[in-house]
C-alpha cells in the first residue's frame, strides 16, 4: 500500500516523509495541477528526504499538448532533474485528439533511460483509457499512472479505476488513484477499487487547503487507514 503526497516547498517533503509517506510528488503550480519546480527546490528535497521523490515535468497549464518549443524545455528540465541523481519524474504527453503523443513521450524518456516515471492526469483527458492503457504498458519506464478513472475525483472514477487496477495486476506498470481522496470514506474507495497506491494533495494538508502546508495529522490518519487495511 503506498502514500504518495504532493510537496510544494522543502517543509512539505520532510513533514510528509516523517509521518508516512512512502513517496512525494514534488510540483510547483498546485492550484494549476501541477507545474516543474525550480532545480534549487529540486535538490535541496532530494538532500532531505530518503523516501523516492517524483518531479513534475510540465512547462505550463493550458494542455496536455505541447509543440516542438515546448519539449525542448521538457527535455532540458529532465537532463537538468536526472543530473542531480536519486529522482524520478511525473509526465504525460497527448495529441489534440485526446491519443497519446508517442513521439514525444519517446523522446523525453530517452533524455534519462531507465528512470522510473509517473504518467500523470493527463491520462483523465485521453478518449479511450483502455486503450491508453495499452500503449503505456509498452513503456517499461512508466510504473504509475496517475487517474481518477476519467472523472472529476477518484471516488467518482471508482468503477473505471477498478476495472484499470484489474487490468494492471502483475503488470509492471501500476495504477495510482489520485484526486479528491480524503480520509473520509477511504477504506471503502480502496476495497471497492483493489487499487494499492494512492495520492494525496489537498486532503493531506491543513484544512484541506491546496495552498497551504502538508498536515502531520492529516498524513499520520491517512498512513493509519492504509495501515489498518494491510
């Protein structure tokens, strides 16, 4: 069962760490789903922390969908990531169609082989997640894959996310149920979906609000239920 929270500063990452997370997400831009931290934010969590930490690679909000300019910058922030050593990162690329950019996704995996990555959100915008699925699952890099089943949160998506989860069992590459999760109601969303990794942002910080710090209390209840549901 892994916790993995979203950490926008340094404080965020240690306090997440230190009261049961298994993983952090480290973004800037969380009231825009997430954008690339700066590399000085970037090494100073990576000095902090012993637990994996996966840095967003996203150059602006507007889309999933990015022209040749645009993945350039992708490409200079993974170099500039993997040159610090011990990350892991969180991307996704799409078409207008709403089909994954393979051509792109290719290249910005080849800017650091071998480096485990989280598909990200973008995977709730693609027209047919099963068949996304398929194409992810020929990228051996890719472990998770960030949804919420294709609805505004994961206890809405909870159908769609057990069938993916069914689909994913002794597969390399796992499902990672993310948005609108809370404390509440959490030990039913994971029996109900058999999904095995869950990710935090909002619900794991103070008064529930995006833009303030990671709670302790609120992650150490969260490591709680997972515990408890082992």
């Amino acid at each position: 069962m892994l916790l993995e929270v979203i950490a926008t500063t340094l404080g965020d990452a240690v306090t997440a760490e230190r009261f049961g997370a298994d993983r952090i997400e480290l973004i800037a831009g969380i009231a825009e789903g997430g954008l690339t931290p700066s590399l000085g934010l970037i090494e100073q969590v990576r000095a902090a922390v012993n637990i994996p930490v996966r840095v967003m690679i996203r150059p602006h909000a507007r889309s999933f969908v990015y022209d040749e300019s645009e993945l350039r910058v992708m490409r200079r922030d993974i170099r500039h990531i993997a040159s610090v050593g011990g990350l892991s990162m969180v991307l996704g690329v799409l078409h207008p169609d709403g089909t994954i950019d393979e051509r792109a996704l290719a290249s910005l995996l080849e800017e650091a082989p071998g480096v485990p990555v989280t598909f990200h959100r973008a995977f709730d915008e693609v027209t047919d997640q099963l068949e996304a699925l398929e194409v992810l699952l020929g990228y051996p890099q890719i472990t998770d894959i960030l949804t919420s089943g294709g609805r505004r949160t994961a206890p809405e998506g909870a159908e769609r996310l057990a069938v993916l989860e069914r689909l994913t069992v002794g597969k390399p590459l796992r499902i990672l149920a993310g948005s609108g999760l809370t404390a509440s109601g959490l030990s039913d969303f994971v029996r109900d979906t058999g999904v095995r990794r869950l990710h935090f942002g909002s619900a794991a910080r103070k008064n529930g609000d995006p833009l303030r710090p990671v709670d302790a209390a609120r992650v150490t209840e969260i490591r709680r239920i997972l515990g408890s549901l082992k």
